[in-house]
C-alpha cells in the first residue's frame, strides 16, 4: 500500500519507466534502469538495483495474467513517506512498485494536434520521466477535445519539443530531424534506438531547435516510444502529413 504522506502521491516526487513485456520478457530494460538511474542522480534519490527492480516487475506481470501477451510494465519510484512540507526527511525510505497490463499496439496513424499547453525547456524535470504529468496530461486531453488522440507540445521558445507521451521525428528531403534534447525533451529509449540506427546506416538525424513551421513541408511525421514503436501521424492540426513513399521507406529501414 502506498501511504497517505508518500511523496509520490502528495507531490509528484519520483520517476518512473514503462518498460514493453512481450511474451514475459521485459524488452530493453537496461537502458530503462539506466533512465531511472541518470534521473535519480539528478533528483538526489537512491536508485534502485536491477534485481530488486526486475524481481517486482517480473511479479506485476504474473499477478496481471499478462506473461503470454504483449504488456506495459511500469516500475515507480517515489521518495517515499515525508511528512508535511517540500523538505524531505533527513533518512529516506524510497517506496518502489511495479504494475502491468495488456498493452496493444495502437490501432492506426496518430492524428497530431498542437496544444496550446507548453513544455517547460528550463526546468530540469522536463528531461526527466518525473511523476509530475499534470502538463503532458492537459495536453492530451486539449488534443483529444479537439478532435485528436495525440499533442504536439511546443516549449516556451516556441520550438518543437515531444508529443505529451512520445518523441517526435519527422522526415524532410529524405533526411531525419527530431527535437534537440535542450528543448524540453525527454531522452526517450526507443528515441536513442532510432538515432543509434540512423548513425549506423549513414543516416544520421538532425537534433534540431525548430519552430512548428519546420512541420510544414514534412513528407511525414511520427512518434516514437517504448510501447509503440513508431507510430506514423495521419494529420497536424487537420491538415495530411503524409508519409510519403519515399518517408516510409527510410522510416521502415530503420525499424
């Protein structure tokens, strides 16, 4: 049980990772522990060991019924009990638990709209999988209300920075940008598989600081995360951005 005073649950103190289970083998889970490690360095929180971590999650998978089919296994890590106040407790006892369930590949393109809802490139968290997601919440929610399933969220520049639950690429002149970290965005795992692809096969992707006008002549958009994959955009804003012939195919080499 978490506590009433937990950290977590009363101020969104501590990280997360959603890790794929196919077939109760949890997928590219070092570069997840490695993610949840980079950011308890940075939150001054103790991290937690890879045994201890796959042992819950391994668990979750089993008390969900979810070990023969395709699953999202989120491990949580949150300061712990703290009491009243924004100080933590001299002695922490961080509270560490993982949950799964079925996660089928998301039906079809993604249909982008641009929130109105910012992401905060100044703040450390932002590059951070924190348990603060009241903004990429809002954002989604924006979209959804708009007659969308996904955001596009710009940073207080005006750049574009992620999706509020993926990283975003896109595809012009059969060459690869995706947003530059220092714009607000998160070092996704299956963002550093794509780059470490591209480099590989002499196609590397431009980092960027860009404004939503850099959308405009795209041959395609998509999104990239550890439970989908890469998910194509259908439309931004309602307009068709593809992909091209041409965009698919550089796209579909990588995967």
């Amino acid at each position: 049980m978490i506590g009433p005073d937990d950290r977590g649950f009363t101020l969104g103190d501590g990280l997360f990772e959603t890790v794929l289970a196919e077939a109760g083998a949890l997928r590219w889970l070092d570069a997840h522990l490695e993610r949840m490690t980079a950011g308890c360095a940075v939150l001054g929180l103790p991290a937690p060991g890879r045994g201890a971590a796959e042992r819950l999650m391994t668990a979750a998978l089993a008390e969900a019924g979810v070990t023969k089919v395709r699953a999202a296994v989120r491990l949580t890590l949150s300061a712990g009990p703290g009491g009243r106040g924004l100080e933590r407790p001299a002695v922490l006892s961080p509270t560490l638990v993982a949950t799964a369930a079925a996660a089928p590949l998301s039906a079809g393109p993604a249909r982008l709209i641009t929130a109105t809802v910012r992401r905060n490139d100044r703040s450390p968290a932002s590059r951070l999988k924190t348990l603060s997601y009241l903004d990429n919440i809002l954002a989604r929610a924006e979209a959804v209300a708009a007659g969308g399933d996904e955001a596009l969220m710009l940073n207080t520049r005006g750049q574009v920075a992620c999706a509020a639950a993926a990283n975003v690429f896109w595809v012009t002149e059969a060459q690869l940008f995706t947003p530059a970290l220092d714009c607000g965005v998160l070092a996704g795992t299956a963002r550093a598989r794509l780059l470490e692809a591209a480099a590989t096969m002499g196609r590397p992707v431009q980092e960027v600081r860009v404004g939503p006008e850099a959308l405009a002549g795209a041959e395609g958009i998509f999104l990239t995360s550890s439970l989908a994959g890469a998910r194509w955009a259908e439309t931004l804003d309602g307009r068709p951005v593809g992909p091209g012939g041409q965009a698919a195919a550089l796209v579909e080499s990588l995967s």
